[in-house]
C-alpha cells in the first residue's frame, strides 16, 4: 500500500475510535454532546506536552493522556446533572469553544504557534514507521468497539439504555440515573483521550484549529451515518466519512456538495443509520436468518 492509503487508514481508525467514544454519551446514554472535539484537543494536548516537555515516550504518554481527559470529560458529566436536552447540547457546544479558546490564547499551551515536533511514535527501540502506526491504530479501534460492546452487555449498558429511554421511571425503580450519566462522560473522555493521542502523534504538531467546533459536528454526523448507538454503526460511519472525501478529491469543486447529498440521501432513506436498526446491515442480517433457518 502507498504511504498515502496507509495514511487515510490511520486516519480513519482515530476518526473510529473518537465516533466510539461519542457513542457511549449519546448512542448509549442518551446525552447528546456537541463538543466532542473538547475531548479530543484535551487528549491530543496531554500527549504532545508530555511528549514534547517531559520526555514521556510514545506509551507513557498516550496511557497518561486517557485518565487526564477522562477526568475533564468526568467534570462535564457534572454538568449535565444541572442541564438537559437543549441546554446540554449548547452547553456542549460552549465547552467545545473554550477549550479552543484557552489553547489559542494561552502561551503554555503553545498559543496559536501549537506543538510541534512530536516525535515519531516508537514502542521500545522500535520505531513506528506508518505501516506498522496504521495497524497499530485500526487495532485499538478495533479493541475499543469490543470494549463499547461490553459494555452495552453489562449492567452499566442497560443503566444507560434505561436512562436513555426515561430517566425519571429509571430513577423511579432505584437507577442512579446521574452517577451513570458521569461514568458515561468519563468511559467516553477515555476513548477520546486515546484517540487525541494517536492523533497527535500521526499529525506530528497540534494546533488549535484542529479541534474547532467542526469536528464535533463531524464526529456526530459519523455517528448519525453509520447508526447511532451501536458498535458497527460508529465504525463504518467513521470508515465511510473519512474515505469519501479522499475518494472525491479529484472532484474538487464538487466533492463537498456531493459529500453533503449522501448524508441527506442516507439518512433520508436509512434514519437509523448504515448499520442501525433498518439500516443495509440489519437488512443483509434479515436476509440471512431464513436462509439459515431453512437450512
């Protein structure tokens, strides 16, 4: 594969694991979050830092950067015990833009100027070329849908569908409906926080304008695709919304308007998404069952 292929491939397994980490909160949960991209700069920040100024290798520093976003996304569960619904997406949204607004404006974290020379990543003596990086991110990927899908299996999984579906008869049969909310932030700022570092260290430097309010919706719109609130759905929604705008590269003065209308087509004629309940994956499943029961 050309260096190119390999760097789309990187590209989208962080694309897929950023679209896991959403899923949890507003798949899962049901708190819609528009400012996921808060999540990612906190993760891809902390691995630069640690990288760039404490000498943190490429391990340390990503392990480092998933618990310090986890906490931050923590502190805005809190927040969503005090607003809902149209409050939490604006606030969200809100959290989104200070964030970027700190890390535009303030030297410590390299202003406007960024981090850059980030190291290449290395596991050991071994340096991580973008072959082996592009493996090594589709992996996690990979490992993180297995690790949503525990969940959504465990008895955190069905608090969250029962918060989801209504909180106030959840909490009305004892579901302590707002420590859940906070675990779901803080499980998503985990993913997030991963998915940061790897990004910073397939970008080699982070800037502030990476993780604009943009990203948050491009991150939802991944989701709504591919099918909201599952595992499937977050990563071919991830897959296909990365691959089709290089595909229609050379339809440059085109590409964004027909990138647009295959949102509009898809979710006009698949509302649950690629994946989702009625989606082409649920249709190709349907089709198979008889034919397995008839055998």
């Amino acid at each position: 594969m050309s260096q190119y292929v390999l760097s789309v491939i990187a590209s989208g397994g962080v694309w897929a694991i950023l679209t896991l980490s959403l899923n949890l909160i507003t798949g899962y949960a049901g708190q819609v979050s528009l400012g996921q991209a808060a999540f990612f700069a906190i993760g891809a920040y902390a691995a630069a830092m640690l990288s760039t100024r404490t000498g943190f290798g490429f391990v340390p520093a990503v392990l480092a950067a998933m618990p310090i976003t986890g906490v931050a996304a923590a502190a805005l569960g809190l927040l969503a015990l005090r607003v809902k619904d149209d409050f939490l997406v604006f606030a969200t949204i809100g959290v989104n833009f200070i964030v970027v607004a700190i890390l535009q404006y303030t030297d410590a974290f390299g202003g406007a100027q960024g981090i850059v020379a980030i190291p290449l990543p290395a596991i050991g003596p071994v340096t991580l070329q973008i072959g082996a990086y592009a493996g090594l991110v589709v992996a996690l990927a990979l490992l993180a849908g297995f690790a949503s899908r525990w969940v959504e299996r465990s008895w955190l999984g069905y608090g969250f569908a029962a918060v989801r579906q209504d909180e106030l008869a959840a909490r009305t049969i004892g579901v302590p409906a707002a420590q859940l909310k906070v675990v779901a932030f803080a499980l998503a700022g985990l993913l997030a926080g991963l998915a940061g570092a790897l990004y910073a260290y397939f970008l080699g430097n982070v800037f502030p304008q990476n993780f604009a309010f943009v990203i948050s919706i491009q991150v939802m719109a991944m989701l709504v695709l591919g099918g909201l609130g599952t595992v499937p759905g977050a990563i071919v929604g991830a897959a296909v919304l990365t691959a089709l705008p290089e595909i229609l590269r050379p339809l440059a003065d085109y590409r964004y308007t027909i990138f647009g209308l295959v949102l509009v087509i898809t979710v006009s004629f698949l509302p649950g998404g690629i994946m989702g309940h009625g989606g082409l994956g649920d249709r190709a499943l349907g089709r198979l069952r008889p034919r397995r029961a008839a055998t």
